[in-house]
C-alpha cells in the first residue's frame, strides 16, 4: 500500500472530476472558511506570546491551505505556511495556489520553535495498514502474494496471537483488524509538539470512533470503487482511520482531544447559516450552494462518514463544533 500510493501521487493530479476523487475543499470552498475559523478562534482566545505556523499534511492541490489563509487574514492572522507533500505533481500546483508556502517531505523538518495550527485532511487514510487475521490457527498478518501473475491476500506464517488485545480473542476465524503505525507515529509526534510548544491540530477523514474489525481497504479509480490488488500504483488505496486509537495516542501525550462528525461539526459551527446566506445573496447559485451543503453535512454523503478530531496543546482552550463531552451523542 505504501509503495503503491507513493507511485500514485507522485505521478498524477488525482482530483477533480478529471482525477479520481473529490474532496471536501473541492466540493465547496465554505468548508475551508469554516476550518480557518475554527483555527482562527482557537487562536484568538489562546493569545500565545509566539506567533503560530501554519502546516497542512497532504494539502491536495493547495485549494483548503488558499481557503484557510484567506479566511483567517481577515482577522490578523498571516502565520508562515509549511506545506508537507511528498508528490512532485502536486507541489507544482500546490506553488501556485499557495505562493511562499515551504515545501517538506515530512514533518521531520517543519520549525518546531513556534505553536502549530495544523491542518490534515483526508490524509491519515492514505497511510500504510497492517492486518492481522483470524485463521483456524490464531491470528496471523494478513499478506499480498502472487497466485499465477495476479497478487492475492494470504495468511502468512508466523504466529501473532501475542500482539492482538483480549478484547478480539474470541473472534471467529476469517475476522480482520486492521492497525496503522505510520498514523500512530504522525499523530504521537504532532501531539508532542502541541503538548511542549501549544497549538491546535484538526484531522478530517472518514473512519470509526470506536474499535471495529473488518478490512476497510479500498481503491478507487476514475470515481470507481476497484479491486485494491487490480492496478497498484494507479488506483488511490486508501483504509479507514481508527480514530478510537488515535484518539488514545493523542491524550497519551498530554493534549486535549474532542471527536465528533463531519456533519455534526460544521452544523455546530454554522454552515447551514452560511449556506442560506449564499443562496440569498446570489439567487443563480443556491442549487450549487444547496448540493454542496447536503454532501458536505447529510449522514447519507459525508457527514456521518467523515470525522472530525481536535487536538489543542497545553495553555490553548478546546476547540467550537463540539458537544460538552467532545463526542456527538451517538459516537
């Protein structure tokens, strides 16, 4: 999965209704206003004696990043922008969109003098997994082997039995669970730096809040759902986010965290006003307004799929579009 999507974004814009997927900052650029106002309002009521930097993982084709910035100017803030993205491709957009952004291959060399406002989205799926499987004789990692010319999963040899928790020890056989190091790893140095330095991080993408077996592995080609294994490196692999144990990492580390939906989010935060107000202002738009608002929010397209989790750093107050507890009521 890692050397597939490391081929596949470096050598394509997959984007857009030519490409082959759409995020949310494509379908809409309210929901960047409503991220940067988000930040922007963390911001404001931390009053940090430093001046915060911006930094977005994976920023597409820089469309959220040109979003965000121009929203939270509005209010004072023009903070450096750290951009960290790997593709060739997309760096060569991504200049253009957002002029004077600082390019990094990883977050290994993004300043860490200064409180972050990061920014992740549709990111963390696009991370390497690993899954074990149940077999008739304990749990094994789930492998990619060749049967002919065509690659299969299989069970591979060595026992796992000792790395999986109590709780999925009575699954049948056949049952999957799937685990991402590289996003443990992300989220665990991002969460240290907001602990020791402050700041405020938010990470969108669809995935589950609470501990779930089953492969969520998927691929999609031209706005297609594929066969994961049919065409690696041209198709996007993508898996869900196990929220629930990101969400164990990042208060491991000392930072506050708040978790909810996509939907419940932005609703809280104020998109269906701000749609309406659209739609009054510029008559022509309201049917693109409205089918922008209904796939960004409707539990039926993204809002229930996608979840929103906020990570703020020590001295810096929780995040707005969250419920008291930091969950929605039916997490």
């Amino acid at each position: 999965m890692g050397e597939s999507n490391a081929h596949y974004y470096a050598t394509r814009d997959p984007l857009g209704s030519g490409g082959d997927f759409v995020t949310a900052p494509e379908i809409s650029q309210m929901f960047g206003e409503f991220v940067g106002l988000w930040l922007v309002d963390v911001w404001s009521r931390a009053s940090p004696p430093v001046e915060p930097i911006y930094v977005e993982l994976g920023p597409g084709r820089g469309t959220l990043a040109r979003d965000i910035l121009r929203t939270v100017k509005r209010f004072g803030l023009e903070p450096q922008v750290h951009l960290v993205e790997g593709s060739p491709a997309l760096r060569d957009i991504q200049s253009s969109t957002v002029p004077g952004a600082q390019f990094h291959d990883s977050l290994d060399t993004v300043p860490r003098d200064a409180p972050w406002l990061l920014v992740a989205n549709e990111f963390l799926d696009a991370l390497p997994i690993h899954q074990l499987v149940k077999t008739v004789s304990g749990w094994r990692e789930r492998m990619v082997a060749l049967d002919g010319e065509e690659f299969a999963f299989i069970a591979g040899p060595q026992p796992l039995d000792a790395v999986v928790p109590d709780v999925f020890g009575r699954d049948p056989p056949g049952t999957v669970i799937e685990t991402s190091p590289a996003a443990a790893a992300i989220l665990r140095d991002v969460a240290q730096h907001l602990a020791d330095k402050g700041g405020a991080g938010l990470w969108i993408d669809y995935g589950h809040l609470k501990p779930r077996t089953g492969s969520t592995m998927q691929a999609v080609r031209a706005h297609q759902k594929v066969d994961a294994l049919a065409m690696p490196g041209e198709a996007d692999l993508t898996a869900h986010v196990d929220f629930a144990s990101l969400v164990l990492i990042a208060r491991g580390e000392g930072t506050k965290v708040q978790t909810t939906t996509q939907g419940e989010w932005l609703v809280r935060l104020g998109l269906n006003i701000r749609a309406e107000k659209l739609k009054a202002s510029a008559p022509d738009k309201a049917e693109e307004v409205e089918a922008a608002r209904h796939r960004l929010t409707d539990p039926e397209e993204m809002g229930e799929l996608f979840k929103v989790m906020a990570l703020t750093g020590t001295g810096w107050p929780e995040g707005a579009g969250f419920t008291d507890e930091g969950q929605p009521a039916d997490a």
